[in-house]
C-alpha cells in the first residue's frame, strides 16, 4: 500500500489526468493557453538542425531557454522511434486558416505533460492526503499549466525535484538547470535559497515577517530595474513587466486573504511554508502590473495546495470556502460561462 501511495497513485492520476480531452468538453476551447503555439512551433522546426541551438555562452543559453527546447526536441525524437510520424491539419479557432501539427509533438507534449504532473501529485501525495490533494488542485490552473504553459511548468517541476531530494548536490543540480528550460525560474531560485538559510535560524515571528516584505521590496526594485532592459530588447527573461492589468481583482482578494490567514499563523508554519509565501507576496503586489504573474502562483500550485493543508484547522475554516470560491470563480471563466 506504501509503494502504492508513492509511486503507482501519482502515476495513475497523472495517466488519468491528462488523458481527458479538456478542450473536447468544452464549447470553442480548442486548445489550452500556449497549447496551440507550441504545437505550431515544434511542428514546424528541424530537428535535426542546430539552429535553435546556436548560442555559445551560458547567458545565451540562459536568454534562450536552450534547455527547454532541448528537451521537446529529444522527446520528440524518442515518440519518432516507435510512432510513425504524420501531419494533420488543425486550426487555433473557427475562423483562423488551419495548419498543419505533427502527430509526434502532440504525444511528446503529452509526455511531459505526464511528467509535470507526476513530480505535482509525488510531492503532494508524500506530505498530505490522497483525496485533499486532488480536491486543492483539480482546476483550470493546473490544465492550464501542466497541459499549456508547459516550459514554465517544467522549470518549477524541476525545482520543485529539488526541493524533494534531499541530497544536496543533486538537489542544487535541478535548481541549477531550472532557469535553462525557463527563466522565470530566476526569480525563485533567490527566494529558495534565502529560505535554505532561513530555515536553519531562530527568527521570532516579527523578524520572519519583516524578512518577507524586505525580500519582496527588493526583488521588486529588481524587477523594475531589469523591466528597464527588457522593455528596449536589451534582455528577454520572461514577459514583460509592470504592464497595467486592471482585471485581478478577484485574484487580488483571494490570495491577499491566502496571504492574510497565513501570515497570522505562528512562526514556525511561516518558516516551513516561507517559499510559496514570498511568491504570494509578490504576487499579490504585482497582479495589478503584470498579466502573467499568476503563473508563478499556478507553476508552484503544489507548494501553495501543500501551505494550505498546513494551516491549523481554524484557519482552514476560512481558506477552504475562499479556495472552493476561486476554483468555482476560474471554472466559470475558463468555461466561457462568465
């Protein structure tokens, strides 16, 4: 039952998960977020030409995010060793001109797919129960992410493997590669290891407290000084920053009242839940600025379902109605019926 609890459930759910044609079952949602584009990408791309591969620096590398598509190219190549490839004619929407996908990169995304999952539920399913797990995290956020924002998602997945192995040098490894499939992952990797000195030391709550709004303030002095860059071309790390997105409002409340409930919990909660805390701090600070924040809060949807469980039963009275509300809220929007 052990062995079953650890390897075969995650395996199972995530076989079950992404076998369900999200995008079937629901009215004019052909594909998923960047479904579509990544489909048309790898479809379109020579795999065997050292094109997409040309950089020679660790910061062309890291700029590129050579890693990711590194990875979709070989498993691409791997799906091509035992399924013969074939072109099929599919299209975006109704009225946009259909082109042509490769049999191949459908079943290679759906691979990775697999594997986000898999790494999500394995995480989850080791520190909490079965059916609460699968009850926080069974919404659009995670189709959206593990089926859609997929190099985003895979980045977090491998840090989130670090955080699980408890060998050091193979954990700092995943970090490591973590930015070279999305670089996004730039801005948690400090959070992780300012938590891994924090976890060690004796902070009162106050001090815990003020820690988190002090990282917060200059991670966001950082990111306004590199939005500068990256608003001339100069660097391209990610989207955009400091974009005004005046329709989060909704996210705003809920996690401000995530956020709210956590940080009144005792230092200790606080200190072993500090990573995706300081992520939603951030996140509730830049919603407003940036479109494409939410994606750190849903790529790291494990360590916020895992901050939720943790809380003491009195403070999950009011998380759980907000946490079902927000789902009931996304559902209604990713279903067009809102």
């Amino acid at each position: 039952m052990l062995i079953s609890k650890k390897i075969v459930y995650p395996i199972l759910f995530s076989i079950v998960f992404i076998s369900i044609p999200w995008t079937y079952l629901i009215p004019n949602q052909i594909f998923i977020s960047d479904q579509f584009t990544l489909f048309e990408k790898f479809s379109s791309m020579q795999l065997d030409s050292d094109i997409l591969f040309q950089e020679r620096s660790i910061y062309g590398y890291l700029q590129g995010e050579t890693l990711g598509k590194l990875i979709i190219v070989q498993v691409i190549k791997f799906v091509g060793l035992f399924n013969s490839a074939q072109y099929d004619f599919i299209q975006n929407n109704p009225v946009a001109e259909p082109v042509l996908v490769l049999n191949n990169v459908i079943i290679a995304l759906k691979i990775i797919s697999f594997f986000i999952l898999f790494i999500w539920l394995k995480f989850l399913f080791d520190r909490m129960p079965i059916h609460v797990s699968l009850f926080l995290l069974v919404n659009p956020l995670t189709i959206d992410m593990t089926q859609g924002i997929i190099l985003n998602s895979l980045a977090f997945s491998f840090i989130i493997l670090g955080l699980m192995i408890k060998q050091k040098k193979l954990k700092y490894f995943f970090y490591f590669l973590a930015p070279f499939i999305h670089n996004s992952a730039l801005l948690v990797l400090p959070i992780i290891f300012l938590y891994n000195f924090i976890f060690f030391m004796k902070f009162n709550k106050k001090s815990m407290i003020l820690i988190l709004f002090i990282v917060a303030f200059v991670l966001l002095i950082l990111l306004y000084l590199a939005n500068t860059y990256v608003s001339d071309s100069s660097i391209s790390f990610g989207k955009k920053l400091f974009v005004l997105n005046s329709d989060k409002l909704i996210y705003f409340i809920i996690f401000l009242g995530i956020a709210s409930v956590q940080l009144i919990s005792n230092s200790e909660y606080i200190k072993n839940n500090y990573i995706i805390l300081q992520i939603i701090i951030l996140f509730t600070i830049l919603n407003f600025l940036n479109p494409f924040t939410y994606r750190f809060i849903a790529g790291l949807l494990p360590l916020l379902v895992l901050s939720i469980w943790n809380l003491s039963t009195d403070k999950k009275v009011f998380i759980y109605p907000l946490w079902i509300l927000f789902t009931v809220y996304l559902w209604l929007g990713w279903t067009k019926l809102l």
